[in-house]
C-alpha cells in the first residue's frame, strides 16, 4: 500500500508534497513520489532523483509527519499535456497506489476552455481516488 504524489517544479509543490506525506503518514503506508521527465537518460535521472529527494526531506519536515518509506519514480513523458497526463497515469496503474495526490493551479477561463490541463486528464481517468491540492490565493 502506498500513496503516490504527482511531483512537478514549481510554487506549489511543497504543498502537493505535504499533503501527500500526511496521507502517507495518516494510512501507515509508503509515498511514491512520480515525476516525469523528457527522457530517462541516466546522468539526468540521477540528478533529477538527487533534487527531488531535497526537495521531499523539505516538505517532510514542514509535514510534521515522522519517519516514511519514501521512493522517486521517474517516467519518461514530455511536455504536452495529454504526454504527461498519459504518463503520471500509467505510473498509477503499474504502481497501483491507494491515493494518488495532485496538485492544480489556477487558470483563465480561456485556458480551461481551450487548453485542458494534466490535472483534470488525471481526475477523470485515473482508477485510483484522487485528492487535489491547490494553493491558497
């Protein structure tokens, strides 16, 4: 049993992180956090793993949730939209977690009519429940 948490660089991150390590923390169980890369080049890996590991300690700590079995879960996908989703949802069917956490930003209302986003790709066909994190205003 594990939760799994969608990990992207920016802002808001550190909330997704937080609250995915208190679940974690909440069920008993391991956090897998999945992030998606251009490709899986092994230099880059390791220094992307090596970055995202400082970045969970971090969230860990503000969390106030003790000791977890914290794994990085790298995916190859891209930058397109339906790439992402496509990958951060493959990665929850081979990792088969009891919660998959997200986070969303806000967008304009152009945004949502023309662009979509990989969060709402992930809420409607994920087989897994969902919980999404967004930042204060």
């Amino acid at each position: 049993m594990t939760v799994a948490v969608a990990h992207q660089v920016r802002s808001s991150s550190d909330l997704v992180l937080q609250e995915a390590a208190r679940q974690a923390g909440y069920r008993g169980t391991g956090l897998v956090v999945v992030h998606v890369v251009d490709a899986l080049d092994n230099d880059v890996a390791e220094a992307t793993r090596a970055g995202i590991s400082d970045a969970v300690e971090s969230a860990l700590a503000s969390a106030g949730v003790g000791p977890l079995d914290v794994r990085v879960h790298l995916v190859a996908g891209g930058h397109d939209i339906g790439d992402v989703s496509e990958a951060i949802l493959g990665a929850t069917r081979e990792l088969r977690p009891d919660l998959l956490v997200i986070g969303a930003r806000r967008r304009s209302p152009m945004g949502k009519a023309f662009l979509g986003s990989v969060a709402q790709n992930v809420i409607l066909d994920a087989e897994v429940p969902v919980l999404v994190v967004k930042a204060p205003r």
